[in-house]
C-alpha cells in the first residue's frame, strides 16, 4: 500500500511543508514535529542534487514521506530524484495531458511507464534489492503530483486527470490568478471559481487535490471544497520570517534605555 498516495487522497487531511531553506535539519524538524509529508524544492531553489539526496536521508530517518518539486518539463531531473529515493515528485505547471503522461512515463516502470532501468541506484539500495522486486516497489512507491498553475491547466483538466498513474494535483493559487489576470489577488472571484472547478473535477476523478493554507481558516474552507492536503505553512522561509519579525517587533516595542 502507498501510504503517501493515500495520505494525499484521504479524507482526513494531510499536512506539509514546501522546503526552500537547502538544509536537512529542516526536513528533520518537520518530521519530528508531526508533519506528513515534506515538498523538496528543486523549482525555486539553488539547491543541487547532493543536497537534495541528504534530505531524502533526513526525511526517512524522522519519518515523513519526501516529494520533490523539480525544474518544468525536466524529465531527467525527475529521474534523478527518484533514483535518489524520493517517495514523490511535484511537476510544476502541469499544462496538458500529454505532459501528464509523459511525467508518468518518467516515473513508472514498464509497464505502467517507460522509466529508465537502474538496479544500482540509492532508490534500489544500490543493487541490494533484487531487480524485479525494485520494479515492483517503485511502481507502488512513486507518487506522481501535477501542479495546476495556468488557465490552460484549468480548460484542460478533464483531460489531465484522465491520465492513468497521476496520483494527484497541487493548485499554485499565486501563479495561476497572475495567469487568469489578476496577480495578488488569490480571492478574486474568477480565480476561486478556477480553484473550485478544479478541486471538483479532480475529487470526481479520483484524484487527490491540494493547496497552500496559512491558516486554520484557510485549511477549513479548502477541505470544505474538497480538499485533501495542504502545505502549512505554505513555505518554510515564510514561516522563519514572519516569526523572526514577530519576535523583534515584540522586543523593540519595549523602551529600553541602555544604561
């Protein structure tokens, strides 16, 4: 069983965090502080891919299941992630299913996909894994996630969430009301009722569908859509800022007088 794919597909929500912050210790506080799932980001980040396997470390030794956010349309990094272990991948801009399915392809093996055979990899634990045996569990291992960012995403999403073997999408709400014309405006009606289209389409489909939420009020009404996985707080550093600027505001609120 895919504990990860169910978790993403649940009914009682699942939570998590997009790492930008290119340190293990970051995957490890968030296991240990009871989170399901981490998103390695490889998108918005400089982080390199020895980097990004020693978090893979760090998500299996606190226990929480590791995606990786990779570059657009870079179907090599893909399998590179997860030869290096990742339990998922998160595709950015997910525009089509032809993309859908070739993300597919990348990530499963014949002959659900055309992935490139390695039993040597870190995923196969270097070779320790008998070959037939390592196909089989990364079939049932990889969690394949889309990203739905664009409008065309949105006309189309019938058509994605046919494809057999995407396990579930993840609304970028920031880029996707830029695409629909109305940047910095999340709560715009159009892009709302973007959002909604896709949440229901999705949960028809049996697709597992998720989204940012800052706050507890925000996972609420996403859940009530349908819903069922969020990054909270959306973005490690956002969350490592607003605390550092809390805490000084806090301080310097006070008239201290040095003496």
């Amino acid at each position: 069983m895919n504990l990860l794919r169910s978790g993403l597909n649940g009914r009682q929500p699942a939570y998590g965090m997009i790492a930008t912050l290119k340190d293990p210790a970051v995957i490890e506080m968030a296991g240990y502080a009871g989170y399901d799932f981490a998103v390695i980001d490889m998108e918005h980040t400089t982080l390199d891919f020895g980097t990004a396997e020693h978090m893979l470390r760090a998500a299996e030794g606190a226990g929480i299941h590791s995606i990786i956010r990779t570059p657009k349309n870079d179907y090599d990094a893909m399998l590179r992630v997860l030869d290096a272990g990742a339990e998922g991948i998160m595709v950015p801009h997910l525009t089509s299913r032809e993309q859908a399915q070739r993300t597919v392809d990348t990530a499963k093996y014949r002959p659900f996909g055309k992935r490139g055979l390695d039993g040597s990899s870190r995923a196969a634990r270097y070779g320790a894994v008998p070959f037939q045996e390592h196909l089989k569990r990364q079939n049932n291992r990889v969690t394949v996630i889309g990203m739905i960012e664009d409008t065309e995403a949105v006309d189309r999403i019938r058509d994605i969430v046919a494809v057999d073997g995407l396990d579930a999408l993840f609304i970028g709400p920031a880029d996707l009301a830029a695409s629909l014309g109305h940047q910095d405006r999340f709560d715009h009606p159009e892009v709302i009722e973007a959002m909604k289209e896709t949440v229901r389409i999705s949960r028809e489909a049996g697709v597992g569908i998720g989204i940012p939420a800052f706050t507890a009020d925000d996972v609420a009404r996403y859940a009530d859509w349908g819903c069922t996985f969020f990054t909270i707080p959306p973005i490690d550093v956002l969350f490592f800022t607003q605390a550092l600027s809390s805490h000084l505001a806090g301080i310097r609120q006070h008239d201290f007088v040095v003496k």
